[in-house]
C-alpha cells in the first residue's frame, strides 16, 4: 500500500501511474480518500496535461 498527500504528487506520467496499479500497488490518497482505479487514472492524465501548462506559466 501506498499512502500519499495528493495523487498529483505522485507522477506527472500517466503510463507510470498505470504501471503502479497493474503492478498491484494500492494508493490512498489524503485529498482523496475515495479515490478508485479509475480516478486514479483521470487524475493522472490530467496532472500529466497540467505539467507542460505549468512550465509555460513559470
């Protein structure tokens, strides 16, 4: 099981996030306690979306 403070955290890289969970990893996250697969997986697509906007603005 891995506990992490929020799901963008943990990877900007959607096919690392689906490596994670087909290799049975467990997330809880503390912003999102009810976070599923799925989630996990919209919330990694968006944060990788959200990473290259971010470097734009910086």
């Amino acid at each position: 099981m891995l506990l992490i403070a929020k799901l963008d955290r943990l990877a900007r890289n959607v096919a690392v996030v689906t490596t994670l969970l087909t290799s049975g990893v467990r997330f809880i996250s503390v912003e999102m306690l009810e976070a599923d697969n799925l989630t996990i997986h919209i919330m990694a697509a968006v944060t990788e979306r959200e990473a290259p906007l971010i470097s734009a603005r910086t």
